[in-house]
C-alpha cells in the first residue's frame, strides 16, 4: 500500500515538473521581477505570467537609418541567483567550492561569455534584424550607433525543484549614438534545463536577441505602414 501511494505521488510530482519543462522555451510567457526583498534582506523571484516586452525610453523609428550597430555587453551591476552582486555570488563559491572546482568553475565563468553567451547573442540578433537593413558587430569596429547589452540579472543555477524557475536573464538594451539614446528596451530571456551552466546561459542570450530583433522588426514594419508615431514608453508582446 505504502509503495502505491509513493508511485502516485511520485507520479503527480513529474507531472507538475513536465508543466515548466513543456513551457520552457516560450520566452514570451514569464516576466520575472528579479532581486525584489523579501524582508529577511535576501532578494526573491516574482514570475508573472504575460508577454510584456518594454521600451523605457526613446523611439524606434530613431533606429531605421542606423546600419552597423557595435554591440558592447556590461556585467557590472549585475545580480546572480539570490546575491545581489556577481562578486557575492563568486564569493560564495569560493567558500562551498575546494580550490581546483572552483578555479575550474570560475574560468568557465568568464570564459562561456566571449566564447559562447555573446556571439549566440549575435547571431540570433542579426538573423533578424538585418530584415530591416540593420547588423550588429561584436569586434569594435566603426558603427551608426551602439547597442549597449546591460545584464541585470542572471540564474545560471539547475533547479530542478518542483516548480522551480528555469534558468533567465534579465536585460536592458540601448541603442546610442553620439551620447543620444535613441530607444531602450527592457525584457527578460527564459532558456531551458540544459546539462551544463555554458549551454543554459548561451540558451538565454540566444534568446534574448532574438526577442529584441523580432520586436525591433515588427515596430518597424508597423512604422512602415502606418507611418511614424510616437514611440515613447510601450509595451509590446514577444511573438
């Protein structure tokens, strides 16, 4: 009796588990508020179910002269997991990890970004984007304007809790050009439970610029046919 009642539960559990797993790679459908207090001064994750995608600040038709787009990546501010700074969170590591795992985990650290997180980024951004005459370049070259990729927040982590979040980033890209901004966008990039923490991040930043792309295309697209409006502050929904 006792084995039927665990094979039920433990049946009921992989159903709930199956839940996040087939929604994993509909980016559109969480908005996470990252690093929010939870009184105990630990920071938590609120999901809202909705497909917001936010532009904060300039407008979009700003954007349909602009060719070549130097994209630069800033980690500076950024929250890991429950710390509210990348150093808190390597600190930590430090601590739990023996000196050989962690050296190993923090040059696969930095290394993943350059080698693997920001080309997919790249690459994923350009398939789109370049539908409406614009590319993006990760070498620093002479450019119409900068795409500036802030990470805010970041869960590398593999929960595979019961209703655990996958693993996302939480970003803001802006688009500069001489000390003008001239549209910003806010969003966040859900990947899946890949088997290493290389893989899940790269997910994420592929996805990330394929939202921000398909979202730029689509604003244009619509200026295009219904000629220019003001762009101000919107929220639009992923596709």
């Amino acid at each position: 009796m006792i084995q039927t009642l665990t094979k039920i539960l433990l049946f009921f559990l992989l159903i709930l588990n199956f839940g996040w797993v087939a929604g994993q790679h509909d980016s559109s459908m969480f908005n996470f508020s990252p690093l929010q207090s939870n009184g105990m001064g630990k920071p938590v994750v609120r999901i809202v179910v909705n497909k917001s995608f936010k532009q904060t600040a300039g407008w979009t038709e700003k954007l349909k002269d602009i060719g070549k787009v130097n994209i630069v990546y800033s980690y500076n501010s950024m929250g890991v997991c429950e710390y509210t700074s990348e150093k808190s969170f390597l600190e930590h590591k430090q601590k739990t990890y023996s000196a050989k795992k962690y050296a190993k985990f923090s040059n696969e650290w930095y290394a993943m970004r350059e080698q693997s997180m920001e080309p997919k980024f790249l690459e994923y951004f350009n398939k789109n984007i370049m539908e409406v005459g614009m590319m993006g370049f990760n070498d620093a070259r002479p450019a119409d304007a900068t795409l500036r990729v802030e990470i805010l927040y970041m869960d590398p982590e593999d929960h595979r809790y019961v209703n655990s979040p996958p693993p996302y980033i939480s970003t803001i890209c802006t688009f500069f050009a001489k000390d003008e901004i001239l549209a910003r966008y806010e969003f966040v990039a859900v990947g899946s439970r890949e088997k290493n923490m290389r893989d899940r991040m790269t997910e994420c930043f592929a996805i990330a610029g394929k939202m921000l792309s398909k979202n730029i295309v689509k604003k244009m697209r619509a200026i295009e046919k219904n000629g220019p409006v003001n762009s101000g502050t919107f929220t639009e929904s992923e596709d």
